[in-house]
C-alpha cells in the first residue's frame, strides 16, 4: 500500500507526495496555503485517481513522457515524474490506480 506524505515548502505551502510501496514518489501535488487544502487535494487524488479519463497524458519539450491527475473540474490535483518511455508512464498511472485509494497519510509538518 503507497502513501501520501504530506510536506511543508521553503515558501510556507503545504504539498503532498504520494509514494508507492518502494518508497519513489509516483505523484506530486501543487503547493497548497493550508494544510486543510491539501488534505482535500489528496481526498481529490482517491477519488479521481480510479477513473482512467482523468489522467492526462502528455510529452514534455525534451521528448519525455509525464501524466497529469486531473480534477472533475480540469484543475490539475497531481503530477507524476519524467519517464523515458510511454510504457514506464503507463506503468506509473497504473501505480498511482493502485495504490491512492487504501493510502495511509503521513503528515511531516507536525
């Protein structure tokens, strides 16, 4: 089972991470101003995560391969890695189905 660990940037905002069982993150969040508000971005994350047409495929100008999670209303909740091949990209949407929904939270601002 992955988890969402939940962090404070150098600029104050809140962001989450959700990491697969092997500890790499799969997933990163926007920065958020409160810790409630990204608390409800990972809610956002569960939910969306298991309906395959919210997620944006995409290649970056340097030919990589990324995807974006998207909201019901388009709003960008998370954004994988750089991967070198559309199959590895695949593969991380694949985690990020499996493994968002049971996640555990592990909150680091405590």
């Amino acid at each position: 089972m992955g988890k969402f660990v939940i962090n404070k940037r150098t600029n104050g905002e809140f962001q989450f991470n959700l990491k697969a069982n092997n500890g790499q993150t799969i997933l990163s969040s926007e920065g958020y101003s409160t810790k409630s508000n990204c608390e409800n971005g990972i809610e956002s994350v569960k939910r969306n995560s298991q309906d395959d047409t919210k997620f944006e495929r995409k290649t970056s100008t340097n030919g990589k391969q990324y995807f974006n999670l998207k909201a019901t209303n388009g709003q960008i909740i998370g954004t994988s890695e750089m991967y070198e091949s559309i199959v590895a990209r695949d593969n991380g949407i694949a985690s990020v189905k499996s493994n968002a929904p049971d996640a555990t939270i592990e909150d680091t601002t405590n």
